[in-house]
C-alpha cells in the first residue's frame, strides 16, 4: 500500500513534532551498512565505556528488518527541547522524560498509519530502543552530522530529539536538501573540557561528562571532577559552542509542552536538597517520570558531591558532613569528603 505523504504531515503536525523526514529503506540500509563499520571500530578503542547494551543490540540496531522484516519506509521525526536559563542540568533533561512523552505520540501515529489500510505493520523507537537515531535521522535529511557527533539541522541547530517509526507501508520519500558542513570550525573539540572528542565526530564516552554524570554507575575518576565544573546532570558545551546553535536555546518553538523546561525541573536543581534526598523513595517522589531517575539517587548524589566540591561554597560542608555520617556507600562517602577538601583548599 503506498501512503500519501500530506496526510501522513497533517497527522504529525497536529501531533505537534518540530520535523519529520521520510527514506526509503534501501537509502537506510546503505547508510547502516557504512556505519555499523564506524560503530566496530568505535567499540574495539573501548569508546563504549561501560555502554554494554549498546554492543548487545548491535544486530537489530544495524538491521532494521531484525524487527520489522518487510520494513519499506522510515519515518523519523524530530523534536524541539531546550530552555534560556544557564543552570547545571542540561537542556535535555529539564523537561518531563522524553522517551514517555515521544513514545506516546509515536504510539498514536502509529495506530493511525494501521488504520489506513489492511496489513500495515509498524515499529518505534525513541532513544532506548535498538535503532542508531542520529544515522536515520540523518538519511532521512534532519541534519548533517557535526564534529561533536550531535545531529545539526543547518536552520536551527542541535537541540533535538530523534524518535522512529518504521513501517511495511511504501510512503515516498521526502525531499533531501544539501547540507552545509562544519568546515574549518573546531569549537567544540577545543571548548570539551575532558578532550571526550577524540576526533571530528568521535566521542570517546569515558571522558564525556554526559557519560560520567548519568551513565557510569561507578565513582568519577579524580582527573575528571574539576573539569565537570557545575555540570550535575549531562553536559551542553559542544553544542553550547557550536555556531549553528547560537541564539537557539530557549529560543527554539518547542510544540510539546511536557518538553518544556517549566514542566520537569527546569534548568537548575538546589544542591542542598539533592545532598539531603535520604532514600529511594524520597528521590522517586521528586523525580518520578523526569530524565534525571537515569542516573538513580547515588549517581545524582555523586554528582551533586562534585559539583559542592567545585563550587568553593562553604555552606556545603554541613550537608557534605551529614551525608557522610548517613550513608554506608564507601562510594558516596569518597565523593564528599573529597568534595569536603575541596572546598577547605579553595578558601585557603
Ligand atoms: C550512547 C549514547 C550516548 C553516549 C555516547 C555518545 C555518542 N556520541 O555516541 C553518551 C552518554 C555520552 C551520550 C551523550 C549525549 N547524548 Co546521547 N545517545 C546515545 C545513543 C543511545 C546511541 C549513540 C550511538 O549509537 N553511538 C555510537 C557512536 C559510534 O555513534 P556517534 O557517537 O553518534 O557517532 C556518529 C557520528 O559521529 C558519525 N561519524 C563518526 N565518524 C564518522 C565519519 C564519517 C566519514 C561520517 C560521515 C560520519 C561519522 O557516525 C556515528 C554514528 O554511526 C543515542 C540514541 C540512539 N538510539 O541512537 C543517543 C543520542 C545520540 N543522544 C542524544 C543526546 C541529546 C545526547 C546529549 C546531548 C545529552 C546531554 N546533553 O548530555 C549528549 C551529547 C554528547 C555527544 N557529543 O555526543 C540524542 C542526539 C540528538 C542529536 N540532535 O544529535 C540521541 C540521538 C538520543 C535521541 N533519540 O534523541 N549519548
Ligand atoms: S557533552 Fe561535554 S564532555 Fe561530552 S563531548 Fe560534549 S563537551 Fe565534551
Ligand atoms: S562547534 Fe563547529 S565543529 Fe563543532 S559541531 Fe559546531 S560547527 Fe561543527
């Protein structure tokens, strides 16, 4: 069945997404097969860190018919976030969590396009799922890739989400525009603090403070902490740096409200009480259904002991102390008297 490509706009612009693109299948399975190449040599320098699931879902993430077996078309679809505000959670995470918010609209979109005729089988994805984002994004002419390995879109920069649908449905491509470059600028490479990119367009995720802040389960090597500086949560310097985002954060018309920053916990959070979450439960009842439950209440508290640490405010020393004396995690109990240090040294 061939689907027409305005009903199929009408439907995601009432859907409120910021874009969308469509490539057929043969166009995404040459892009996939040059890149899962890209991806092997990615893994054998160990630039996965402790990303193991990445490795594990390699075969359906490069083989899209793994899940869909008569996949024709990809539908990929893009999507506005970001605030004004300068505070320590990045702009991905200030809203409610994206995988929920994206999930259900690519649920419904994905009922609707069933419905348009017998036999029609879908599957989506946002993030999480077994589907290499950026790369289908980029085939389906969001963007073009940029040093800092982000997905630009040459009007409006950076700060989107990638989610997919793909479908048996045969819906015609949309059209592909040329994309500029980064051409000789390197501001990302020079401004990334830990030197995570490697080379134009590789991160080696064991120096990327995205990694540290809320992947890495395990404590933050010494040789990183001063260089997270304020970041608690993620990290923007690549794209803050990046011209083709200049005047872009908060300035994007984000459609989805749950997106917005006002709807999750916005730019910054209060350390102080971070330091203070005592228990699972208290944490759960903060962050339920926002972008930081990633990082699990030891991870934020980690962080939360390294930004204090960063910061030379003394007033962090009570609550660094108290949080000592609470917990038993060798981990945690490290991160804050080493924080504890900090903070003596930078008065001194
Ligand atoms: C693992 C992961 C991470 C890891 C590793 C990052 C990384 N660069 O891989 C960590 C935790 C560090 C991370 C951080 C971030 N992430 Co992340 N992450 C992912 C995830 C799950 C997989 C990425 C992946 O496949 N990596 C494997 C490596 C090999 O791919 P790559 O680094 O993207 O490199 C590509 C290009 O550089 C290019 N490339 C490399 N060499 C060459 C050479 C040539 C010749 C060419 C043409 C291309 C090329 O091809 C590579 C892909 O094959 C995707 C979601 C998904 N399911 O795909 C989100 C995703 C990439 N992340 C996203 C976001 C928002 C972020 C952060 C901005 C969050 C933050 N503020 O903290 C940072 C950005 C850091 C950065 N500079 O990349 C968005 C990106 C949206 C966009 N516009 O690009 C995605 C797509 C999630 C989503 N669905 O919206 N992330
Ligand atoms: S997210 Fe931060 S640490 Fe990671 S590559 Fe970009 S600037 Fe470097
Ligand atoms: S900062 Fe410069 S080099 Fe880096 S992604 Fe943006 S345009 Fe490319």
């Amino acid at each position: 069945m061939i689907m027409k490509l305005d009903q199929l706009g009408a439907f995601i612009e009432d859907q409120c997404w910021s874009g969308y693109g469509v490539a057929p299948i043969s166009d995404v399975e040459v892009a996939l097969k040059k890149h899962e190449g890209i991806f092997e040599e990615w893994l054998k320098q160990g630039y996965q860190a402790e990303m193991s699931y990445l490795e594990s879902m390699k075969e359906d993430r490069y083989h899209p018919e793994n899940k869909l077996p008569d996949v024709k078309s990809v539908v990929v679809l893009q999507a506005w976030y970001g605030s004004e505000g300068q505070g320590n959670v990045a702009q991905y995470a200030r809203g409610r969590d994206y995988h929920k918010v994206l999930r259900k609209k690519l649920v419904a979109l994905s009922d609707w396009l069933r419905g348009q005729g017998e036999g029609i089988e879908t599957y989506v994805s946002v993030d999480s799922g077994p589907t290499v984002d950026r790369v289908l994004a980029e085939v389906a002419g969001l963007g073009f890739f940029g040093k800092n390995s982000n997905l630009i879109n040459p009007s409006n920069g950076s700060y989107f989400f990638i989610a997919t649908l793909m479908t048996n449905a045969e819906i015609p491509a949309t059209e592909r525009r040329r994309m500029p470059g980064c051409g000789d600028c390197q501001r990302c490479m020079t401004a990334c603090p830990t030197g995570a990119i490697v080379a134009p367009r590789v991160i080696n995720a064991r120096r990327c403070i995205a990694y540290l802040t809320i992947e890495s389960k395990e404590g933050i090597p010494v040789e990183f902490r001063s260089m997270i500086g304020n970041r608690l949560f993620g990290c923007d310097i690549c794209q803050e740096v990046c011209p083709f985002n200049e005047g872009r954060a908060g300035r994007q018309e984000i459609r989805m409200d749950e997106l917005k920053a006002e709807s999750g916990v916005g730019d910054s959070l209060d350390l102080a009480g971070i330091l203070a979450i005592e228990n699972d439960g208290q944490f759960l009842e903060r962050f339920a259904g926002l972008p930081i439950m990633r990082a699990k209440r030891r991870g934020l508290l980690r962080n939360a002991c390294i930004v204090a640490g960063n910061s030379g405010d003394k007033s962090y020393i009570s609550p660094l102390k108290t949080l000592i004396q609470r917990e038993s995690d060798e981990m945690l109990m490290e991160h804050a008297q080493w924080a504890i240090k900090e903070i003596e040294n930078k008065a001194t």
